[in-house]
C-alpha cells in the first residue's frame, strides 16, 4: 500500500519521464518541498516498538528498584546463605524510609535446599550526630542442619568429613562513631546461645559419632556467652559498598566470649583483616591484598568449642579447598589476586590463596602453609560484584564457587555475627 | 517510505545537478505540523539495540558510500530544525562564544519555587519557578567532584552552540537554602517510583548530598526549559513518523554524523538518543519540531555523577576487545587504559595526549557516527579548528573553575584535541575551503597549510547531464567545474562547479 502510494506520488511529484523534472522542481527547495510533500501524505504516531515499549516500562515504572525494594517493604531475599547450605530464599521486610530516612530496618526468614534455616533482624540508626554516630541492634536465629567439620588441628585428613548442626541465637548492639574521615571505632555487646547436634547429611558421618569432646570440645555440651568486643577501622577504599579498586581497609576486633552457664568454654578472640588495592593502568587492572588473621586464647582450664574456632577453606579465603576444611584456636590466610577488565560489567580475575589454622600463637608464621590458586569472572553492575564465579585448585582437587559477593566482603562464619565491619 | 524518498531526491540530483537556487542557504519554510506524539525512548533498547543489533542504514561494504544529506550543495547543512552555521561561517566574538545560547534568562527573584524534584541518584535535582515564573533544572555536582558537571554542562552547551546545534541555554549558579520555597502539593518519587508529597525536610535531605562552596552556597546548574511542548528524543537512525520535515534518515544527516567529531573533541561519550530532545515550536504562525541536544553533564571527563570512566571513548562492549583481553589476561591493555589524567577533581578523567580521534567511540555504536565519511569528518574538523586558543580560553571561563591550573588544564586538553582532530581528518581529503572566484580566479584556504602543491583544470560542465569538457580557464558563464588535485595527495580531488561567475558546489573525492 505504501509503496503503491509512494508510486503514485513520484508520478505525480516528478511526473514520470513524461514531463522534465526541470518544469516539475525549478528550485532545490522544491525538491525538498516534493520530499515533504510523500512524508506528509505518510504522516503516523511515532509509537515506539512493543519490546522498547516494555522495556521503557521497565525503567520508568522501575520495575528492578521495585522488585528489590519490595512491596510495601516486602520482597524477596535470595541467598547469602552460609557456604554448603545449598540456595536460599525467604522473604523480607525491609525500610530505609522510616522517621525520614534515619532508620533502616529489616527483618527476614530465609530456608535452604539443604534444609538450613536463617532468621535476622536489624534496626540501625545510620545518622546520629550528622552520620558520626551510628546505633545498631541485630537479632538473629541459626539452624545449619549439617555443617561440614574435618576435626580441629591443620593436619586432619580430607576424608574425615563429617557434619554437625549448629544452631545459634544472639542479640547484639553496637555503637560506632566515626571521628574522622575515613576512621570507625566502636564497641558491642551480645548474648549468644549456641546449640550443636547430629548433622542431617546421611552422605557423611555425623561429627559427634566421630570426635569425643577430648578432640572437639563442645561437642558434647554447649553454652552460652555474653560477648562484649570494641573494634576500630581505618577504610580508605575508593568504593567501600561495592568492588574497590584502590585504597585500604584495615580492620581490627577484639570480642570477649565470657562463658554464662559452664564456666569450660570462655575465651577471647582477636580478629585482624587488612586489604590493600593497587590499580595500575587507569584502575582497569588491580593487584588486591589481603591478610587475614584470627587469634585466640582462653584462661587456664578453658576451652574454645569447636563450632566457634576459626575455619578456613571455601569460597572466601582457600578457595582450592571446601568449606571449613580446616579449623582451629588460630588461623591465618593471605589472599593475592590479580584483576582486570575484559568489558565494562566483566572482570578476570587470577589469584593465589595461603593459609593455615594452628593451635598456639606462637605458630603464627609462613611456615606450613596450605595453598591454592586458581581464576575467575566477575560480573558487576553499578561498581558492585552481583556475581562471581571462582575456581580453586590444591593439591586436594579444585573447586568452583558460585557466589553473589565480592571476595573479600564475606563474614566471618561463626564469630562476631552482626559486626557492622563484616 | 524513507527508500522511495532518497529515490526521488537522487532522480532529481542525477537528472539536474543545480537548480537557481543552488546552494540553499537555509531549508524551506518548515511544514506545520499538526500533532506529534510525546513518546519517550528507552535507554535500555537503545543500548541493546545498537549494541547487538542492526540499526538504521549502514554504509554499504562495497560500491560508492551514501554521501551524507540534508546538505546544500557546497555540502553545508542548511540552516533549519536541525541546526544553524553559526562560528565557521559568521565568525562570532570573544562576548558571542560565551554568551552561548543566551546569558539574560538566568534565574531572576530572591526566591525560587520548587515545583519538582529528583531524590534517588546519586546526583539529586530539582525543576523550580523563578521569580518570572521561567521553569529552570536544577542539577548539583557530585560530592567526590565540585564544580566538575556544572562546568562540564555550561562550557559544553556553549560549544555546540558555537557548532551549530540548538541547546539550552544553561547558567551556573549560586544560592542559598533559604531562596529556594517548596510549592503547593508538590509530588516526590521514590528510588521505587512511589510518590507522596513533598517536605522541607526533602530539600534539605538532597542539599545534604550534594556539595557547598566556600562562602556555604550550593552550585549548580540551571537549564532552562526549552521553549515549545516537549515530544521526546529523535533517534540517530530513521525519522520521525509523524514530522512532515523530517525526511532524510538522521543517520544520513551531515550535522548527525559530524557530530561524532565534536563529540569526540569535548568528549560527549554519552551522546545518545535520549540526551537529545524534540520540541514542538512555534514560529511566524507555524508550529514545527525543533531538535536539540541536551545534558552535557557528561562531558569533559565528567561522568556527571562521578568522574568519567577512563573507558570514556570506548565501546562498553566489542567482541575482539573482550576477546583479547579475555585470552591475554588483561596484558595487552587498550591504549586508553595507558592515558595518564591530570589530578583536578573539578574536572574528571579528560586529556589530550592519549586521545586518538580515528579510535575515539562513544559508548556504543552510534548509527549516524558509523556513517560518517571524510568529507563528513571534515565538515566537523574544519569547524573544530575554527576555534583558536583565546575561543577556547574564553569559552572554558564560563566553567568558572575556581582553580586556575584545573581551568588551564582542560583549555590545553582541548587544544592538543583540536590540533589531533585537523591533523587526522585534514590529511583524508584535500583540506581546502572558503572558496572564492577573484578576477576570473579561483582561490580558498588551505585549512592545513600543508598542500602547497594544488593544481586546478578547468572543464565546462552540462548541468543536466553531467558531461564535462576541458577549459584552458574558468568559462566565463555557465557551468564550469574546476577540478583541484595535488600530487602530494593522490586520490584526493576537489570538484568545485561554477555558474556565470558564482560558485554553485563542492564535490570532495578520496580514495
């Protein structure tokens, strides 16, 4: 139809080969006027295609924003479930908006395929004193139905893989000020009830049928702590929310376990997290470094559960390793990695990991060390990692991580729960 | 449609060559157009679309180039909706460069309403009322960068402007929390999109974000509205349905495809269809669509909301460039990654020595720019160039960068640029322009200063069937083309056609 029209109108515009297109267009600005002349005859909406239709309503009507906003302050949350717990979902309720945006709360409940189970509940006050202040209470409730444990002490063999369940409770404050730029010290206070059990994985043996007290203390029996620790923060990282590129963060714990029932499992942990980031080449590449180190210590007569000793192995740390394959009173572990940009939205990554637990502080040293290396994708939005693919390989094998974080950005397991530093 | 149209235009270029109006200065008197449709575009097509798929009509792989439209015949862009020849042609002042598109519309009265406001982002606005009740955006810098946007956008619109473009006329200013007044029942929206009405409290929760002078005022940007009844973007492909004046595909426009020279000279990496915008305007009794450019926040290195991304003249995306640097393990960097930036936050990540004109991209594929041929390139170069160094200093001061080195710095990266650009675009055809007929001679500018070898042969030429027949001189009425040549530059030719003593067209030819 158009093209017949269109026919139509250079017959009739130029009048064919029948009459001069000199008689018909004396002037250029006829022409133009002749080109006019079609488009006219042709004029329609200029509607947008039906896929830039939605995907305009997608931005405008911020359909992303809603559905990690939620409705009403509810949605979804998807994983950040403790490595080995298998994909996790629940649903939250979250509010940033409350007393004019001077609180943020959040509540959440999230179940796993392998049966683990997270409740948490934060409130903050993130504004106090023009931002110098910030008031945080945390809540939160653990079911891990089969933790994985290898035995404590640097040496235990791969195949001794056993789990247990671990469920704790705690309630937290904390208090932070921030006396100047760059700088966040503080301190909190908590109840921790913890409880172990069998572990719910008929695959493996469960860890209480393996280990007597005598290696693995608390295993038989379990307390409760009241846990009070300060911190302080040095962080100058260019980007601290999401994957920095340069600066440093420094990050110094120290938390009391004060044993509120046996009076056998108190002790006292020191937690030392230091990162570095060294772009070259205009920050599309970076050498990143980390050194990590968990030290405790305990009164005569004392000892540290199992279930709270510092672990390493898993997606965060020896990634050539599984999850907490190693545990014990010490632990120390030093990541280097190599990134830099394939595309705007993905990075390459090469990266060597080393570490080791052991039982005395005194051992804190480069001696023994297990090692890893391996390479990964990261893909990230808005300067954030929204996912990352690593793999490790050791001399135990490789393994591949899927996770929604950035590498150095993961909790310590265990410990310090509701930390605002991790 | 927009086929059969480029048939009967090209019947009409090949039948007869020049017509008495040859060459138009200006475009017709603009159709009036009844309705057009308010429609927004989405940048999330627009990038996929352009990223990954076919958009517009490409040059062809073999055969003759599509010369760039929407010219007169000396190959100039007509003055019209598009755009106007302003500093090339009619060189402007030193006071005409830096008032830009105006400099008396600033926002007037002690006190401005607020009538709308942006509070998700990380760089916050609002829309207020002046005391004359003009609609003005106001637009902050970021916190990491002061002064870096505001400067971007005010010297940026000045240099389109200067250019040839339509832009709005954008002004720094400066002010207190107590001019600015909350109107009735203003409506705010949420990072959600959710709305509820607006408080005191809103605007000083986005002053919060954004940074204070010395003296404790806010800066920013006010861009005034453009006049006429907002219709949304044009795209840098096809035309418009519904503009009866709209009928050279945008991607074959000369002014669209130069762009990408000017774009890369100020580095305007985000120059996409929705930072353009369609007005429907009135004028002597007709209503039209005007088109312009719109928000330079992200130019000059600044990224509006933070500094510019060293990627800045580079694709987000190419296969070969994921590919190498995917199998080579990031050893074998992009030149752009090697660019060494100068430390001035009120400026971002710009410079000059690393900038290659021939590599420079905006941040994906550009249709219009994908077109553009060396005679394009050099329409834009030549305009680029027409820019001398005390233009250059002049126009930068109304940055009002409080930092003299900042300030100076960015003047040297626009010289070094603008050298790069004529040096690289001048050396594809042969450089000549401002052509003149003195005393039954024919002279012009070499823009390069670089061909002293040119050589000219006469020819009579039959403007209905194109034929030529060599001269001895230039005829002294008809047609003629003179043809320019130099051996220095083999395969580069000029064709310049006169009629009775007049100059009537340019053909520029490259190998």
């Amino acid at each position: 139809m158009k093209l017949r029209f269109a026919c139509v109108a250079c017959l009739a515009v130029f009048g064919g080969s029948v009459v001069p297109l000199e008689a018909q267009a004396p002037t250029r600005a006829d022409t133009i006027e002749r080109a006019r002349d079609i488009k006219a005859a042709q004029l329609e909406p200029d509607e947008v295609s039906p896929m830039e239709r939605r995907l305009r309503a997608l931005r405008d009507q911020k359909w992303l924003e809603r559905a990690s906003s939620g409705y009403n302050g509810f949605r979804a949350k998807i994983g950040n479930m403790v490595t080995g717990g298998g994909f996790a979902i629940g649903p939250e309720y979250f509010r940033e908006d409350l007393f004019r945006g001077n609180m943020v709360a959040r509540a959440s409940a999230q179940f796993s395929t392998r049966g683990f189970q997270k409740y948490e509940a934060q409130a903050t006050l993130p504004k106090l004193a023009g931002g110098r202040v910030s008031l945080e209470a945390f809540g939160s409730h653990r079911n891990y139905a089969s933790l994985q444990y290898y035995g404590t002490g640097p040496d235990r063999p791969k195949d001794l893989r056993t789990v247990y369940r671990l469920e704790d409770t705690s309630i937290d404050g904390i208090a932070a000020i921030k006396p100047v730029r760059h700088v966040k010290m503080g301190g909190s206070l908590g109840y921790l009830w913890t409880n172990v059990g069998p572990g719910d994985d008929s695959r493996f043996a469960s860890a209480d049928q393996v280990f007597t007290p005598a290696q693995s203390p608390g295993i038989d029996r379990q307390t409760n702590y009241l846990r009070p620790g300060v911190f302080g923060q040095f962080d100058y990282r260019d980007n601290p929310a999401g994957t920095a590129k340069s600066g440093g963060n420094y990050v110094f714990q120290y938390s009391w376990f004060l044993d509120q029932k046996l009076n056998q499992f108190g002790f006292r942990r020191m937690d030392i997290d230091l990162q570095q980031f060294v772009p070259f080449f205009n920050k599309t590449h970076v050498l990143a470094f980390r050194a990590k180190a968990t030290l405790t210590d305990t009164d005569r007569n004392q000892q540290i559960p199992f279930y709270l000793q510092p672990v390493l192995g898993g997606s965060d740390d020896l990634r050539g390793f599984r999850p907490f394959r190693f545990s014990d009173r010490n632990s120390m572990v030093m990541n280097a990695e190599y990134r830099w940009e394939i595309f705007s939205g993905l990075d390459g990554a090469a990266f060597a990991d080393a570490g080791k637990v052991f039982p005395r502080r005194g051992m804190l040293n480069f001696r023994d060390l297990e090692s890893s290396a391996g390479f990964g994708l990261r893909f990230n939005a808005n300067n954030a990692t929204f996912l990352r693919i690593d793999t490790g390989f050791s001399h135990e094998g490789f393994q591949l991580w899927f996770k929604f974080n950035d590498v150095f950005l993961g909790r310590v397991f265990g410990t310090t729960t509701g930390q605002p530093v991790y | 449609m927009k086929h059969v149209i480029f048939f009967l235009m090209a019947v009409a270029a090949v039948g007869q060559r020049f017509y008495a109006d040859d060459p138009l200065d200006r475009e017709p008197a603009p159709r009036n157009v009844e309705k057009a449709l308010n429609r927004k575009l989405s940048d999330y097509y627009d990038l996929l679309s352009h990223q990954f798929g076919h958009v517009g009509e490409p040059q062809p792989k073999s055969g003759p180039p599509i010369r760039a439209q929407a010219v007169n015949t000396l190959g100039e862009p007509m003055d019209g909706a598009w755009y106007t020849k302003r500093h090339y042609d009619r060189r402007m002042t030193l006071e005409e460069l830096k008032r830009g598109p105006g400099d008396s519309l600033a926002p007037s009265g002690s006190q401005w309403t607020v009538i709308g406001a942006k509070s998700e982002g990380i760089t916050p606005g609002f829309t207020i009322l002046d005391g004359a009740k003009r609609r003005y955006f106001i637009k902050f810098d970021p916190l990491t960068n002061p002064e870096m946007a505001t400067a971007a956008d005010s010297i940026s619109a000045r240099f389109f402007y200067a250019l040839g473009y339509h832009v709005p006329q954008n002004y720094i200013i400066y002010f207190t929390p107590e001019q600015l007044v909350l109107g009735d029942d203003v409506q705010l929206a949420d990072a959600t999109g959710k709305k509820r009405k607006m408080t005191s409290r809103d605007i000083y929760e986005i002053l919060v974000k954004v940074p204070r002078t010395k003296d404790g005022r806010y800066r920013a940007t006010a861009s005034l509205a453009v006049e006429g009844k907002p219709i949304g973007p044009p795209r840098y492909d096809g035309t418009r349905k519904d503009d009866p004046n709209d009928v050279v595909p945008h991607e074959h426009r000369r002014d669209m495809r130069g762009l990408h020279v000017f774009s890369a000279w100020l580095a305007h990496d985000d120059s996409r269809a929705i930072n353009n915008f369609d007005s429907l305007v009135q004028e002597n009794g007709r209503q039209y669509i005007r088109h312009y450019l719109l928000d330079f926040g992200s130019t000059l290195g600044s990224g509006s909301q933070r500094a510019n991304s060293p990627r800045s003249g580079a694709y987000y995306f190419t296969w070969k460039g994921a590919s190498t640097q995917l199998f080579t393990l990031g050893l074998a960097p992009p030149h752009w990654a090697r660019a060494h930036y100068g430390h001035y936050p009120a400026i971002g990540l710009f410079e000059g020595d690393a900038f290659d004109p021939e590599r420079w991209v905006p941040e994906y594929p550009n249709p219009a720019f994908l077109n553009r041929l060396p005679d394009d390139e050099f329409w834009a170069a030549k305009q680029v160039m027409a820019f001398t160094d005390q233009e250059i200093r002049t126009i930068v001061s109304t940055g009002e960068i409080s930092e003299r080195e900042a300030e100076a710095f960015l003047v040297e990266c626009l010289i070094k640029r603008r050298d790069k650009i004529g040096k690289t675009y001048f050396a594809k055809v042969l450089p000549f322009d401002r052509f003149r007929l003195q005393g039954g001679t024919l002279a012009w500018d070499d823009l390069s200063q670089s061909v002293p070898d040119a050589r000219v042969a006469w020819f009579s030429f039959n403007n209905m069937s194109g034929e030529r027949t060599p001269l001895t001189s230039m005829p002294a009425s008809g047609y003629g083309a003179a043809e320019i040549s130099a051996p220095s530059r083999p395969g580069q030719t000029i064709v310049l056609y006169t009629d009775s003593g007049r100059i009537a067209g340019i053909d520029r030819n490259w190998r």
